[in-house]
C-alpha cells in the first residue's frame, strides 16, 4: 500500500538524439519542472511528459473503500498491509453497515491519525498526506543507447544537490524516483534589487534594478532594467553569455550599459534560490538581488 501523500508524479520521459532541447510537459510544480529540465540536460535527455499522482487522505480511504467492498470477505485482505494499514480495515470493518460516507470519514481518520505516527520516514502511506518533499517517478523509454543514457540520468539525479533522494529503476522498463524538497524554489522568475556606485563627481548614487529570469528549451535567458544615469528613463539589456549553474549555484552575465559599455557580472544564489550575491561587477556598483514570489 505504498500511495503517495505529497506529491508523486510520473515522468515519462523519451529520448532522441543529438539533444538540442528539453520540453517538459504536464501539470507540475514550476521548481519540479525547472530542475527536470536540468536534469534532462545533463543526461541528454530531450523531452519528459510529467503526470500527477498526489494523493490527500481521503483519496487514500476512498480507494481502500473500493478495494475492500469489493470482495466478500474484506477480513481476509488484512494481511496484505501492514500495521498501519490494518487499522484502516478494522475502521471499515467496525463503520461497514453505515452509509458510505461515514466509512470514509472513520477510515479518513484513521489514516490521518496512522500518517502523525509514523512519521515523514514512514513506508506504509508513504504518498499520502502533507510532506516536506515533492515525490516523483521517471519511467524512461530510450531507443539509443539505453545503458548509457540511463547511466547518464541515474548519475544526474544522485549527484545533484536539489535531489533529496533517487533510486534507480530495479528491472529494465522500470521508473526511477525522486524527491525534491518542497522549499526548492525557482531561479526563473522576477527578481529585484539596489545598487549603490559613485559618478563622475564621487557623489553616491544609489538605484533599484530589476532583472528577469526564465528556463526555456535551449537553457536560461534573461533581460535587466535600471535607469538612465539621469534618471529619467529606463534601460533594458538583454543578457548575454549567460551561464547557471545549479550544482555550483552560480551566475553569470554580461551586458551592454546605455552608453555601449559591455558590463560582467557573477554572483552566487543563497540555498533557497531567492538571493543572488555578486561577486564580481566590472561597473564598479555594489549591487544585491532578492527574489520577487
């Protein structure tokens, strides 16, 4: 009876080469999605079709419900779960001759009740109910060079600082699971900040700048604005050479100031991914970057 509280989801994923692109497809959260798609990358991987498998509690009694109405001797499936999951048929069991809603309601109680127990470690519903981490499976088909490609991809998922857990299928056409933190945030997105840089006359001249940040198929692109040096207007730039690295949790960029001058920068994200320290500015500007959720 191993369902998933948090959130499951399948990933099917399906491999062409040579890789040019990742496209991830299906309802899943936006962190999930951005760090499947690095994932895919590293491993050379082209495309993932994601599927959600959360389930709350009353889903899980609901489909308990259906399991054991279904047979004339719902006593006898007790040894087939666990301790926990027992408890769960004994409510059916005790609640059987009242209305459906009722048995659900005791069951739903019951598997609450069974989930603050055991615990986030527990194995018996472990899908089921509130979690720390998102949960997800990945069921690849690979048409070339299965061995490495799957190679590729168990060592991607092992090794990657986001990944909380990973697993590698245990028969061939098997899926591979993954948990990632639930306070994994996105690095694509809207994020400001201020800067402070001396002009021409050594006067201090402090600005806000925005900068936006977005994972599309071939990678990261981004664009900044901050205003004129009189003030008056605001300036966009397109950001160029622009590199992330998520194991490392770094940045880097370039861009062209109003008055064509190409300006480098690198800086460091924080662990959630909603700050960006710079560690190098060839404006000469002391810059910092938080966020916008």
């Amino acid at each position: 009876m191993k369902t998933g509280l948090c959130l499951s989801l399948m990933v099917l994923v399906f491999f062409t080469v040579p890789l040019h692109a990742q496209t991830v497809s299906g309802s899943v959260p936006s962190p999930v999605r951005e760090l499947v798609m690095d994932l895919l990358q590293e491993a050379g991987i082209a495309s993932a079709r994601m599927i959600s498998r959360r389930r709350s509690t009353r889903q899980e009694a609901e489909f308990l419900y259906r399991v054991l109405s279904a047979t004339d001797d719902p006593a006898s499936l007790k040894q087939r779960f666990g301790e926990a999951g027992q408890k769960v048929v004994d409510a059916y069991l005790a609640h059987k001759p009242k209305p459906r809603r009722v048995i659900l309601a005791a069951m739903d109680a019951v598997i609450r009740n069974q989930i603050s127990l055991l615990g986030d470690n527990r194995t018996e519903f472990a899908y089921v109910g509130p979690s720390k981490v998102h949960k997800f499976f990945v069921f690849p088909e690979i048409d070339v060079d299965p061995a490495t490609l799957t190679w590729r991809l168990e060592e991607a998922m092992a090794s990657h600082p986001d990944v909380v857990k990973s697993s590698a299928p245990v028969e061939a056409g098997g899926g591979f699971h993954i948990e990632v933190t639930k306070a994994l945030r996105t690095i694509s997105g809207l994020w400001r900040g201020r800067c402070r840089e001396n002009d021409q006359d050594g006067e201090s001249v402090r600005y806000h700048h925005v900068m936006k940040l977005a994972r599309g198929k071939t990678g990261y692109t981004g664009a900044r604005k901050s205003p004129s040096r009189d003030g008056e207007t605001w300036v966009n730039s397109r950001l160029r050479n622009l590199k992330i690295d998520r194991r490392a949790k770094t940045i880097s960029y370039s861009y062209q100031n109003e008055r064509g001058k190409q300006i480098d920068i690198a800086g460091q994200f924080n662990r959630d991914y909603n700050r960006i320290k710079f560690t190098k500015n060839t404006s000469g500007a002391k810059c910092r970057l938080r966020k916008r959720f």
